[in-house]
C-alpha cells in the first residue's frame, strides 16, 4: 500500500503517477468495474449492485487525480508540465465517468 499512500502524498514523480498510476492503472480499474456491472446486469443481479459496480472505480480516480494534481506541485516540476499534467488528468477523470 505504500506506493498508493505515496500516490495520494504527491510523493511520486509527476510521470509515473500520471502515466502509469492514473491513466493506465486507473483506466483498467475503471474498465474492470464497468465489465462486472456489464455482468451483473447480464446475470440478472439488481440494478444498484450493477450500479455500485459501476460506480466504485471512482474511488480510484479521486486518489489517483489528487496525486497528480500533489505531484505536479513538487519543486522542480516546470509550470507548463504541471499545468499539462493536471489538465490531462482532469479531462481522463472526466472520461472514467462515462466509461
């Protein structure tokens, strides 16, 4: 749990927790959720358990823009980099809402 909690500190470089920790660790969570609500559904399971599982990847993508938005603060990041990174975050974290 460390690189999580490291994640959501602000503590990881700005690459890594944008490139791999939120947009493509948190697009296969996000897809994962959206295939077991899929399932569910198909399965006959009732509506809010679809949805909830639907629904929980969310989580994921608060901590995962919280850390980019951390991360993009560190010394050392160039203004236009930040400023790139937590747009890009942003516009996925919008996208994960309808996927």
């Amino acid at each position: 749990m460390k690189p999580l909690a490291d994640l959501l500190n602000g503590r990881l470089p700005l690459a890594r927790a944008l490139w791999r920790w939120a947009l493509l660790y948190g697009t296969l969570i996000n897809l994962a959720g959206l295939l077991a609500a899929l399932a569910a559904v198909a399965a006959g399971a009732p509506a809010p358990l679809a949805l909830a599982l639907f629904l929980l990847p969310l989580a994921y993508v608060a901590v995962a823009v919280v850390g980019v938005w951390r991360s993009a603060g560190q010394d050392g990041v160039p203004a236009r980099e930040a400023s790139g990174a937590r747009v890009t975050v942003l516009l996925w974290a919008v996208a994960m809402l309808v996927v």
